[in-house]
C-alpha cells in the first residue's frame, strides 16, 4: 500500500491514564466537584514503562497473547517489532 504525495502525515501523541476501578464505583461523585468520579491519574515515566513492558510481555505471551499465527515464520517472537502485523503497521506508518 503506497502513500499518497502531498497530503501530510500525522504524528500520534498519547498520555497513560490509569484508573483505580475500587475506588471509582465507591462513590458516584468526585470530592473536588460535582463530576462523576472517574479515579484516574496521568502515569509517570516509570509506571508508563512498567505498564508498556507489561502488555508486551502479555501480547507475546505463548499460551494467551497473540496467536501462532501470527509470530514470525521463524517461531516465537521476543519483540512487538518482530510480529508481522506489528512490522508492517511500523513500516506503514514511517515517514521518511
């Protein structure tokens, strides 16, 4: 699939929300106004690396991340980079 010249490209930016689901079902409103309590907090650098290892290890995961199919032709993959969905939605989305 090619790229079309002339229309732009788009840079993704993203923020880690995390959500404490306890304490937001324990009360309908937030203390500080009257919105509903939502319990979230932006993630710091380390919790936000701790979070992204984490579903790495998920997703790659033998028995309950992605299926055999999609690993590499050569077995298990060790990084995202290496899952040929991942490859190509990488390659699609580079802008050089």
């Amino acid at each position: 699939m090619g790229k079309p010249l002339g229309l732009g490209a788009v840079k993704i930016e993203y923020k880690l929300h995390l959500s404490d689901r306890k304490e937001r079902y324990e009360k309908l409103f937030s203390d500080s106004s009257n919105d509903w309590e939502i319990a979230e907090s932006l993630a710091n650098p380390e919790q936000e690396k701790g979070w992204v290892a984490a579903f790495k290890k998920f997703i790659l995961h033998e028995e309950i991340g992605i299926s055999k199919n999609d690993h590499p032709y050569k077995g298990q993959a060790s990084s995202l980079k290496e899952v040929p969905r991942i490859e190509t939605l990488l390659a699609i989305l580079r802008c050089d």
